[in-house]
C-alpha cells in the first residue's frame, strides 16, 4: 500500500492521457484542473502513511518520513507550478494538452528517484524524471531558444547518465551488488576503505552535481533556464532540485555513511566553486532567467555545505532551507510569469525600471522576495542561511564559514540592484499591470510566507528534524 | 583457450572503438561501431550469454547502428568543419585524459573484483537448475525486477509522447468550419449595430 501515491498518479495519468486524445472538447486547461485535482489527491495519500517505514517490491523503493516529506514538498511544488499554468497567459506553443500530462510524468519520477532504495531503480527514475523535462526544455519548439535549450539540456543529461551508469558499475564491480543496503553492509565489513569505492562514489556525485546545477557542473544551467518557456523554468529551478537533494541526502547519508569525510571535501570544493560562481556569475547579467540561473547556483552551494558533516543537523537545515528557497523562487517566477508589455512576455531587467510608480503593492512583495533571495534579516531566506552557517561553525569549518558569507554580500548586491531598478529608476516603457488577481493573491501569499516564518522558526526547526530522524535510524 | 579468446576480441573491441572516434568519414565511424557491437556480443557469448548476445545483435546492429548510418547520410556533415577545434582543445584534452588514465590505473591495479554476486539475486543459481538462458531472464525480469520494467515501460511511454509533441505540425491556423461552434451561435453576439 505504500507507493500508493506513484501508483495513483500514473495510473490517473494514463487515463487523463487517453481522454486528451479521444475527446475532442476537452482542452489544455481542463487537462491541467483535473491534473491539480490528481495531484491534490496524491498528497492525502502520502499524508496517511507519513510515520510509516517500509522497503517494498524486493527492496527496490524505500518509504520513510524523509522520503515522504520530499514527495510531499515536490507535489505541493508541482501543484502550485500547474495552477500558474492555469491563472497565467501563456505562450500560445504551451497551449496543448500534453503539457500537463508530461508534468505528471515527471512528478511520479521524481517521487520514485527520492524513495529509491537500489542504483538501478534510481537510474530508472531519474531517466523518466529527465526525459520529459528534456520533452518539456523543448516545448515551443518553434521557438529557436528553446530548442537550442532542449538540445543542450539533452546532451548534458545524457552525459550525466553515462557518467552515473560508469559509477554505478565500478561500485558494482567491487560490492557485487547495487542496492544500498548490502553497499552499507559491505562497507561496515570493511577495516580501510578502498580507493576503488569512492572513485565510484566520485563519479555519481559528478552525475547529481549536473542534475542539482552544482559548479564547477553548472555550465547548461544559463542557457537552458534563459531558453526554456519560463512556466518550465520555475519547474526546473525548483522541483527537480528538491529531487535530487533527496537522491543525494539519503545516497551519502544511508550507504556512504562510513567515509563521511571523503565525500565531505568533494562536498567543500563543490559548494566553495558553486557560492563563488553562482554570486560572480551573476553582476553582468541582464536578463532575470539568467540572472536566477546563477541565483540558483548560489544557493545550491549553500544547501551543500549544510551536508558536509553528514549529520542530522546538516539534513534538517538543509530541509528548511530548501522549504524557503522553493517559496522565494516560485514567488519570483511567477512575477516574472506576468511580466507583460503589450501583451507580450518580457525578461530583462530593464524593463523592471520605475514598477513601483505603476504598481506599488506588487514592487513591495517583489521587494520582500528580494530581500529573502539576499538574506536581509527579518526575511525567510535570512533564516535559512543563518541555521546552515551555525552548523557549519559548529563544525570548525570556519574559512567556509568566511567565504560563504562573502559571497552572500556579493549576491546581496545584484538582489538590491534590482530593488533599486524597481524603486528608484525612471520607467521608460512601463509594464501592463498585473490584472489577474490570483496572480496578485499568490505573490502576496508568497510575501508574506516569507515575513512571517521569522515569528515560527521553532515551527519549521520541529518538522524537519522529525523528519529527518528517520534517515538515521537505519544506521 | 576461452581466455586467450577473450584477451583476443576485447583488444579487437577497443582498437575498433578508438577507430569509431578518430576514423574522418562519418560512414566508417559508424560501420566500425557495428562491428565493435559484433565482438561485444561475442564476447556475451564466451560468457555463456546467448539471449544478451543476440539482443545485441538485433537492437544496436539491426535497428540502432542502421538509424545511425541513415542520418549520417541525410545529414551531409562536413568534415572540415568538425576537425576544426581539434588542434585547440588537444593539449587540454590530452593532460586531463592522461590525469584521468593515470588515476584510474593506480586504482584497478590493486582490486579484486568479485564474480559472484552476493545477493539473492543469482542467475547461476537459475542456470544451474537447468534453465535455459532466455527463461531465466524472464523469471527475473518479470518477479524480482518487475517494478524496474514497470518504469522502463513509462519511460518508453513518454519518449512516444515527447516524439509527437516534438513532431506532429498542429496547423493552429488552418480556417476550416468548426460545426458545433457555428451552430452555437448567437446571432445577437456576431452582428453590432454601430
């Protein structure tokens, strides 16, 4: 019973599939309401068995509170994108009924990769999980960006898969297994770990590092964010990101759990190169997707460094600030959603200049959402960096510590340039207003999520590491 | 003898592999590919895994290498073109493939790998009981691994859906009647009087 909720959305996938292409008056967005109604579903299934600890069909999926919680954030996340894909205008390419049905399919494998429980089912769900975002990259495809997005994107995960596939088969070279469970066992056995082991682990890491956008992995994430039809940007900037930390949380934490310290200086380099780029990176751009490509890139570094000592702190900080991360994201995604001038969407940022003369309230919440991205304190992204950049003080890594919170001062500045091109900057050409008031009403939501988390930390601190207890109790 | 026979088409596979990537003319890189498919599944077959082997066979030579060898035909690459950056990349390229070589034969030098597999998946055990090597295939990939070829379905499912999206010209423009549209006309909405 406990992968009920994958089994519910793909079996209501294909039936939603089959309706799109026998019935004539049924169109794109009666497909994307019955899919927010599946996937509003979906969570009262996880929500029913979320204590529940259980490896099922011969130890290929694992279900556990960890798991569960990653499934239920990646499906309020999707929910969330598919209704921006109902209140907003879209592209006309978007405007086809296989657009929600390819979320779908991405959302069960997803939710397959964070309770995998063996290399194999792993490689399988990440696959489906990257084909249909490869699918979804490319959508319009008359538009040229964003097939040059799709191909790019395409041959980078494919290399990605390769790369994994090479780690997977030195790992079961030496192990003479893929499930977790027996690399645990076989390395509990062992008196010095061999080389050949994290060689393996190495080249797996190389493969997340390029699905999470991690630097010095990070090459696609400009392009393929700047290219793609911006509906599939906020998807890719957040719920396959979520994924992937799952994958990488319970694969360091559960079967790599003995060379903690190995994995945790590859960890160090990744996150220093990720910080470092992603707050350079982004002073000379002038489009917001890239700019958030980069952003991304910042705080990806940041969510790793809060795995770096492997332990239940580090998962539970980097949970919350994952939680935080998405609500700032998809706030500002879907401002830039409906940023239109003449009825046509527009992203640089230039054309932010002098929105608080036309739309003051919507300037402010775009504000606060800035100021979180930057960590400016009462905010919720403030929160986040100050639990992550305590845990790694606790652990004496002090230089990290340093350079982690230069490079947020240096990101700090590209935030606030956008704030002074919304406040004080001399419109030349402005934006159409924002007339769709659930538009409106999200972005408020997503504001004020973001003040007043700053009043119930305790609240956020208690969720995470009760979920997170799970993780450890296999060891 | 089945030793030095594997030693003899493993080096054949990798001498025709580097031929895949250092021959000029597309077409030849592709024919070399099939025929390192060919010694792969020969390979298969010193190690007693005739069904592998001639799905080898069927798939990549059968179906994938000749996709290959047709697109490399429509394409019409230029050869001057791809040759272009390789002078510039080569010294780069060379030192981080050295590192790499280096690195990796410093790690497999001192490894035992294991050739029976610890788990309680064991298609040996199978093959032993008498089973041929097709049905213990199945058995496997239809009890213990069924969820993964659950997945590898999907995953066939939303490569054809992709395909149609990515393929299919939907003519949004063309003017043709839509009846039931017409027919829910209301006259008071089409005609203004100004």
């Amino acid at each position: 019973m406990y992968i009920l909720p994958e089994i519910f959305i793909s079996l209501s996938t294909l039936i939603l599939l089959l309706l799109a292409s026998f019935s004539k008056k049924i169109n794109q967005k009666d497909m994307a309401y019955f899919s927010l109604f599946i996937i509003f579903f979906a969570q009262f299934f996880i929500l029913k068995d979320i204590f529940y600890y259980e490896e099922i069909f011969n130890g290929f999926f694992i279900v556990d509170s960890f798991s569960s919680f990653m499934k239920l954030l990646i499906l309020i996340c999707a929910g969330l994108i598919v209704y921006f894909y109902i209140i907003v205008k879209n592209p006309v390419s978007l405007n086809r009924p296989e657009f929600p049905i390819l979320i779908l399919f991405a959302l069960v494998g997803m939710m397959l990769m964070v309770s995998a429980n063996n290399f194999l089912s792993l490689f399988m769900s990440i696959e489906l999980q990257s084909l249909t975002l490869y699918i979804l990259v490319s959508f319009s495809r008359k538009d040229s960006f964003s097939s040059e997005a799709g191909v790019k994107y395409f041959i980078i995960g494919s290399l990605s898969t390769c790369i994994f596939l090479f780690g997977t088969s030195l790992i079961y070279g030496l192990v003479g297994s893929v499930s977790f469970e027996s690399i645990s066992i076989f390395m509990s056995e062992q008196l010095t770990m061999p080389t050949f082991l994290i060689v393996g682990l190495i080249f797996i890491l190389v493969s997340i590092s390029l699905k999470i956008s991690a630097a010095p992995f990070h090459m696609w994430t400009p392009d393929v964010y700047q290219g793609a039809p911006t509906l599939v940007t906020t998807l890719l900037s957040t719920i396959p990101k979520i994924a992937a930390f799952g994958v990488l949380i319970r694969l360091l934490v559960y079967p790599f759990s003995e060379i903690t310290i190995d994995w945790g200086k590859i960890l160090i380099i990744l996150s220093i190169t990720s910080m470092l780029v992603g707050s350079l990176g982004a002073l000379l751009q002038s489009d917001l997707k890239r700019l958030m490509a980069y952003s991304t890139i910042n705080h990806i570094g940041f969510m790793l460094m809060g795995l770096i000592p492997g332990t239940e702190d580090g998962i539970t900080a980097i949970c919350i600030y994952i939680i935080f991360y998405v609500t700032m994201n998809l706030g500002i995604f879907l401002f830039i959603l409906n940023m239109n001038r003449d009825q046509i969407n527009v992203s640089s940022i230039k054309d932010l200049s002098g929105l608080y003369k036309s739309q003051p309230l919507m300037a402010t919440f775009m504000a606060i959402l800035l100021f979180s991205m930057a960590g400016i304190p009462p905010m919720a992204g403030f929160i986040g960096k100050l639990i992550i950049l305590n845990l790694v003080i606790d652990n004496n890594l002090f230089y990290l510590a340093i350079i982690a919170v230069l490079t947020s001062v240096i990101a700090a500045f590209y935030y606030i340039r956008l704030i002074k091109c919304i406040f004080f900057d001399q419109p030349q050409d402005e934006l159409d207003i924002i007339s769709n008031n659930q538009s409106k009403y999200l972005l408020g939501f997503f504001a004020t999520f973001n003040v007043i988390v700053i009043f119930v930390p305790q609240f956020f601190l208690d969720l995470c590491s009760s979920v997170t207890l799970s993780l450890f109790a296999l060891n | 003898m089945n030793i030095i026979a594997f030693y003899i088409i493993s080096s054949i596979t990798v001498l025709s592999c580097l031929s895949v990537v250092f021959s000029s003319n597309p077409v030849h890189s592709v024919l070399f590919l099939i025929f390192t498919f060919f010694n792969v599944s020969i390979l298969f077959l010193l190690s007693n895994a005739e069904f592998l082997a001639m799905t080898l066979i069927i798939v990549y030579v059968g179906a994938v290498a000749v996709l290959f060898l047709f697109v490399v035909m429509m394409l019409n690459i230029n050869e001057v073109l791809i040759k272009e950056g390789f002078l510039k990349y080569f010294p780069f390229g060379f030192i981080l493939i050295t590192i790499f070589l280096l690195e990796l034969f410093f790690v497999f030098k001192d490894i035992t790998l294991k050739n029976t597999s610890s788990s309680k998946m064991n298609i040996s055990e199978l093959l032993n009981k008498g089973n041929t090597n097709t049905e213990s295939i199945g058995m496997f990939l239809y009890t213990d691994f069924f969820i993964v070829f659950q997945i590898s379905g999907f995953l066939l499912l939303v490569a054809m859906i992709g395909a149609i999206v990515l393929a299919k010209n939907e003519n949004l423009n063309i003017k043709s009647q839509k009846i039931i549209y017409q027919k829910s006309l209301d006259k008071k909405r089409v005609i203004k009087l100004k």
